[in-house]
C-alpha cells in the first residue's frame, strides 16, 4: 500500500480537543514540519502528549494546547524551553506534569491496550497532587506493594520523524536513540511518520542494520516525506541541531517584538517549502 | 600539596559520594558532579558505568568539556529506554541539583510558587520521582543559602525521607538519599529520624557559616570533620584529565 501523503493531509485529520502525540526528545528528532503545519491551521484546545522540546514550545506559546502531558521542555543545549517556561508561568495551559518513566509507561499502556500499569515511579513525590486524577493500585500478591496504576496515554494520532521510511510505512532511525517513538504510534488511532527521504524498501537495509527498521507499516497510516522536517531539532545523521536559529528562536520568548518578527519570518507561510527556503536565505 | 580551589575540594567529596558503587551507573548533573564522577571512577571505583550523556556507555574517562583527550571507547548501547530499565531495576546511582531541599532530603527543581501557576518554572520533574523511589540518589548544591536550603520544598520532585517513610516499607525500600554536596560542606542523613546531618565542613568554611546558609536546623555533631582534601594524585587528574579548562572552578564561583 501506498501511503504517501503531505503535512497538510496528516493535519487536516485534526480536530479541536484532541490529543496528539509528537515523537522524539527535547530538540532531537521532533516532526517539526508537522508542528509548523499545525500552527498553519487554527486547531486549538488540543491535550499534546510529549518529551518536550520546541514542539511543545510553538504549541504552547501560540495557543493551541490546553493541557500539556509531559515530563520536561528543553531545548537541550538550553535546558529549559523558554516559551513553555513562559506559557506556564502565564498559567495558559494544564499543565500534566509526569515522572519521564511514567509517560512512557502511560504510552506502553495504550500500546497495549491496557488500563494502566503498574509502576513505582511517582511515589511519595507531587506528582500525584499535581495529578489528582492518578490513583493508586495494590499489588493482588503476598507483597501487598502499593504503586501508582498510570493510565494509558491513549492518543487520537501521533507524529514522528525518522531518516529513512518506505512508501508503505516501514520507517528507520539512523540516529543513535529510537526515542519513544514506536510507543506513540502504537498508543494512536492515527499514525504519521515524517522522513528526511522515501527509499525503495530493498534499500532500507542498506543504509543500517536492520535492528534500525524500529518503525513497521503496521504502525504506520501515513508517510510525509520531509527534508529538513526536524529543523532546527537534529536529525542525524543527517544533520545536527541547528544552534543558532535555535538560539534565535529562544530569544524571542523575552522580547514580543523578536516573536512576532519571527512568526512572520518563519511561520506564517503558505508552506513548509517556503519556510525551508527561509531558513536557507537567513 | 595544599593548593586547591572550593571547586576541587567539592568534586573529592563528589567522588566520595560514589564511593562503593561498584557495577553501577553513575549518573551525574552539573560540572561539579561530571569531575567528581569521573575522579571516582579514575581512581577508586573503575567499575562505574558513565554514559556520554547521549545514548553510549564509555568505559574511558574523558574530559568533562567533551573536548580534547582520547576518543570515546564505546562499551554499550544506553538509549533512553533502557536507562529508565536500568533505574528501575536499581543499578543506578544519580547526583542530581537541587534547586530547593528540606531537612529530610524532600527536592525541588520542578518550580518556584505554585505548581499551577508558578512564579518560575524551573526544569520540571524530570526523571526524580522515579530516580529517588527506584535507587540511589545523591544532590549537588552549587550555592548553599537559606533560599536553597528551605523549611518546606515549594514542590517535591525527588522524595524525601519523611514522604518515604509515610509509604511503607515495601513502596520506600528502594529509596535512599546518599549525599549532599555543597559548596560549603557535605551532608548525609545518619540520624535517629532521617534528617540532614552536617558530614563535614569543606577546608576554610566554619561550621557558624553552613547553619547560617541553611534555612532549616541542622543536626550538628559535637565534633565536624574537614572534607578530604585531594590528593596530588586527584589534582592532576582534575587538572590534566578531567577539567583542564577549569569550568568545575566557574560553577562553583
């Protein structure tokens, strides 16, 4: 089957409210083309289940989400995302903040169609009165173990990034962590993967071993093929982080003039063809 | 040799920390912690395991810049996964910040005011609840004060020896705060009722000094140690090897 489609298909999909989840790691490897479309469209009210970077970042500061589940926003290189850090010290959004485990354990969850599993993490800490929809479960054996049920994430679509994908939804990761991403996909109805390039299945193999096909078509309704669809998280090996325009999107979140420059310089255009040439000519 | 910087004196006390390890990750937040990690497996404790912060294992020591030096030899593949496997099942030891800890090691490096609306946010709960009820944890604290060293936690990230002990045994037994280290001092928590314990004192701070800077009481032995001074040994390792641009020295201040 062929599954190619485009970023404004994959959103369009989209409807006020729901919640979606985005791939990757902080400023590594986000589907940053299919965030830019979001911010295209005028979806909002949407729950974004993330380990967050600059997609929660963009999200967040135009808007769209009325609850964040997360257990961080960096930048890496800048620990902390300055406009979540602004959004949040708005009070903007609901702000779902999570142990790092427990969010894969809450996509695990949804992968596997359960209700929740069982995990320590959480225990004793704020997260369960910053949470107060967590509950607790007791082990039904000798030990008695109390531990925190985390829900299933369970995700109306999800988007990722990888280097390599095929047409039918086999999708490779030629950088040195997998991520979640294979979580997101199986904990949504919907599944997107975004690519730097579509290559003849028969070569997919040839560009890694094949425990780098992490992404089977089962898991998968769409593929974008997308260069430079990360920027300016990175993708390698394809390309690093780009640190400078990553700076200068940094900046803005303490100067409305720089936002609002940056906006139209960057985001509000017609396409993501357009904003890679923008990126390009900068 | 007698000449040392605060910032050495605290990455000694660091490697101390993970004195004992052994076949454990050492996982280690701030430059401080980074030198004192690496001094601890340069010298007495080879068998810790130290990641590139990326998704490898490196089983040479190296620069903490990330410049210079050898190349890394990889010994593992560490991606996110299998670290959150790997703490759970415990064979891990973490020296993370904290931006606000009480007496009985409650931290805070989530936010500042209330968590819905807060004054700062700060990193958020990262991986503490876990790191702190899964396996050992210890702090860094690179400017002691009383706005650090806080009556109550405004939001506990990494659990502390009250809110484990109100758990139960079987949810806490995993659960232990090895170390804090401070620009002023080490301290631990070897008392009848868990809370922080002044270890000792680093060289040329006195005792007045840290219970002024802490927000809470202390206990306070009768008699409190000087931290190690370091060896000729730890000096060149930290000077040649490990920190040679001195950015340990910038963080400490």
């Amino acid at each position: 089957m062929d599954k190619r489609t485009t970023e404004k298909e994959a959103v369009a999909e989209l409807r006020d409210g729901m919640t979606i989840g985005i791939g990757g790691w902080g400023s590594r490897r986000k589907p940053m083309s299919i965030v830019r479309e979001i911010l295209r469209t005028d979806l909002r009210d949407l729950t974004v289940v993330t380990y967050g970077g600059p997609d929660a970042g963009l999200l967040c500061a135009t808007g769209r989400v009325a609850r964040l589940v997360y257990g961080f926003v960096s930048l890496d290189s800048i620990p902390l995302e300055p406009h979540f850090r602004k959004a949040r010290q708005a009070g903007s959004f609901r702000a779902s903040e999570l142990d790092e485990g427990m969010l894969q354990w809450g996509l695990y969850a949804a992968a596997q169609r359960l209700p929740f599993l069982p995990t320590r993490a959480g225990l004793g800490s704020d997260v369960l009165t910053i949470n107060p929809e967590l509950r607790l479960v007791r082990s039904p054996y000798d030990d008695a173990e109390e531990l925190v049920a985390m829900p299933a994430l369970e995700l109306d679509a999800a988007f990722i990034h990888m280097n390599r994908a095929d047409v039918h939804g086999n999708g490779q990761f030629l950088g040195p962590d997998p991520y979640f991403d294979d979580l997101y996909c199986m904990a949504a109805k919907r599944r997107f993967m975004s690519c730097e390039k579509i290559v003849d299945t028969a070569d997919l193999a040839k560009s890694g071993s094949f425990h780098t096909l992490k992404i089977h078509r089962a898991m998968i309704d769409g593929v974008i093929e997308a260069p430079g669809g990360a920027h300016f998280t990175e993708c390698p090996p394809d390309y690093d982080r780009d640190e400078a325009f990553q700076r200068e999107y940094a900046a803005t979140a303490r100067d409305p003039d720089a936002w609002e420059a940056f906006r139209q310089k960057y985001l509000e255009l017609g396409s993501e063809a357009e904003y890679q040439e923008a990126v390009r000519n900068r | 040799m007698s000449d040392f910087t605060r910032a050495e004196v605290c990455a000694v006390a660091v490697a101390e920390a993970f004195r004992g390890d052994g076949e454990r990750l050492a996982s280690s937040f701030g430059t401080v912690p980074a030198v004192g990690a690496r001094l601890a497996k340069s010298t007495f404790e080879p068998d810790l395991l130290m990641t590139d912060g990326i998704a490898s294992a490196i089983t040479n020591v190296r620069p903490v810049s990330g410049g210079g030096g050898e190349p890394d030899v990889v010994e593992a593949w560490l991606p996110f996964r299998t670290i959150f496997d790997l703490l759970w099942n415990g064979r891990r030891h973490v020296m993370m910040v904290a931006s606000q800890i009480d007496r009985y090691g409650n931290q805070n490096f989530a936010c500042i005011g209330p968590h819905e609306k807060p004054k700062a946010q700060l990193l958020g709960m990262r991986g503490a609840p876990g790191n702190t009820i899964s396996h050992r944890t210890s702090y860094w604290v690179p400017n002691h004060g009383p706005r650090v060293f806080v009556e109550k936690v405004d939001v506990v990230s990494g659990v502390g020896y009250d809110r484990a002990r109100e758990l139960g045994e079987a949810s806490s037994r995993h659960h232990c705060i090895h170390r804090v280290v401070s620009n002023l001092g080490v301290f631990d928590f070897d008392t009848p009722d868990k809370t922080m314990r002044l270890a000792s004192v680093h060289p040329g701070v006195s005792v007045d000094e840290v219970v002024e800077a802490t927000g809470f009481e202390l206990v306070v032995p009768a008699e409190v140690p000087e931290s190690r001074a370091p060896s000729a040994e730890e000096l060149r390792l930290i000077r040649e090897v490990l920190d040679p641009e001195g950015l340990a020295d910038k963080e400490v201040g």
